[in-house]
C-alpha cells in the first residue's frame, strides 16, 4: 500500500460502524485497510485501465 498522511490522518477517524467511500480506488489496497477499519466501504475506480 502506498499511503501517505492523509491515509493516516483520515483512519484516525474511522470508527466502527462507519461509512466510508473510497473514490479512485485502483487495486484495492486501501480499501481493505479502510474495510478492516469501518463497517462498510464503497469503493469507486473511474479510470478501469
């Protein structure tokens, strides 16, 4: 995964039971880190190449 502070700084927020969107989702990394967590997360990529 290649987070950055903002990575950090927003699952500092994230508690369980949340709701969260992953927008540019690309492979997924994040989002599984987001999904472990939150309670749900909708993952968007709108660039599919």
């Amino acid at each position: 995964m290649h987070a950055n502070s903002a990575h950090y700084a927003a699952l500092l927020h994230i508690v369980p039971g949340s709701v969260v969107f992953d927008i540019g989702a690309n492979s997924g990394d994040v989002t599984r880190v987001l999904a472990t967590a939150a309670g749900r997360v909708y993952a968007f990529e709108p660039n599919p190449r």
